[in-house]
C-alpha cells in the first residue's frame, strides 16, 4: 500500500482555510465559554434558589445532552419557529454554551476549595459580595480550576469537528471535501489527525507556560514579605 500524498499538497488551500476556520471558533468559543462559566458559576453557588435552580439545570442539562445533538436541534429545530441560523453562528453558540456549563463547574469547584475562612474575613470587614468574589476570592482559584479548564478548552477544540454535521467549513469538513475530490481517505484524515495532535499539543505548551508564569508572578508577593 503507497501512500499518495500529493492529493493533500495540491488541496493544501482546503486544509489550510479548514484550519484557520477551527483556530476562529475555538478562539471564540473558548473565551466566550470561559465568560458564561463565571456567569453561572456566581448563579450556582448563590443563596437564592430563584438564581441557583436555574443555573443547576442549564448545567445538567449542557452536560448529559450530547453536544451534537444541541447542535442539530439549534440548526435544525430552530428555522421551525422563524430562528435561521448560520452554520458559522450555530457552532460558536452551541460550543460556547456547552463549555460554559463545565467551566461553570469547574469555577464552582475552585471557590469551595477557598476556606471558608476568606469568605468571613471579607464580609466582617463590610466588603460587598460582587467585590470580595472578584477581588478576594477568585484571585486564589487559578490553581484549582487552570488543569480541568485546560482540559475543557482543548475538548472543545476536538469537538469543532461536529460542526462539519452542518457544513461548517473547519478542518474535519475540509478533510471530508478533499476526500471526496480524491478518494484518499487514509492520507486524507491521517493528515487531519497529525494536525490535530499538533494543533492541541501546541495548546497544551502554550497553557503550561501561562501557568508557569502566572506562578512566578503570584510568588514574587510571597518572596518579598519573607
């Protein structure tokens, strides 16, 4: 069996514009993802249940629905009632709202790891809730929500595969139109999955080095009242 690799060269603007497409809604979705996470995580942990009920079934929900089948219903379902969609706007919005319930999780864990002790200090001095949470409080979680956050933002650029179901043009749908042109699966979706490892090592290297500086820099204050 030869490999025949000149299907992908003389297709390489396919894969490269697939590409940049995956590297646009990751960059979106992710961010966005990351917002709505805080967002439902301050729902989640408040003491009304008029804003924590809410929050717990919009996470159960985004967490034991597949995530195509969110996409499907968002693209499909919605022209029903008069919501048209693009491919492009579907897959941004169902990403950023299926990370946003695990990161909210994720921010969830990472505040009750705080002691309750920091919680009292700060309403015994008369801090107002929105401050002690944005300046006390969250400050003190990167360390417990950066590995699984980690983990969550490159699951969610794995899962831009899916939006190839609507004809989003990212990478896997790239690889689907150059095969079809072709007839190359193996060399096809064998180059695809080569740059997708790359793809997400080269994201988990960059995240290491964020962490890493991110630890210098919070130990620096710790140095300087030894």
């Amino acid at each position: 069996m030869t490999f025949d690799y000149s299907a992908i060269w003389d297709n390489r603007d396919i894969l490269i514009e697939g590409l940049m497409n995956t590297l646009l809604i990751s960059g979106i979705s992710i961010p966005v993802g990351i917002l709505i996470g805080v967002f439902v995580c301050l729902l989640r942990i408040s003491r009304s249940r008029l804003l924590r009920w809410p929050a717990i079934v919009f996470i159960e929900l985004m967490r034991n629905i597949p995530l195509l089948i969110i996409i499907f219903m968002v693209f499909y379902a919605l022209p029903f009632y008069g919501i048209r969609l693009s491919g492009l706007t579907t897959g941004l919005i169902c990403l950023s709202v299926y990370g946003g319930a695990y990161f909210a999780e994720v921010f969830r864990g990472g505040v009750e790891a705080i002691s309750q002790g920091q919680f009292d200090a700060a309403k015994a001095l008369g801090l107002r809730y929105g401050f002690y949470m944005r300046r006390v409080i969250f400050p003190q979680i990167y360390q417990y929500v950066f590995p699984p956050g980690t983990n969550i933002a490159l699951t969610m650029i794995k899962e831009t595969s899916l939006l190839s179901m609507i004809t989003v043009a990212e990478l896997t749908y790239a690889a689907s139109d150059i095969n079809g042109r072709t007839f190359t699966p193996v060399e096809t979706f064998a180059t695809i999955a080569v740059i997708y490892w790359m793809l997400s090592t080269l994201f988990l290297k960059l995240t290491q080095m964020v962490q890493v500086r991110i630890d210098v820099e919070t130990a620096k204050p710790a140095t300087a009242l030894r």
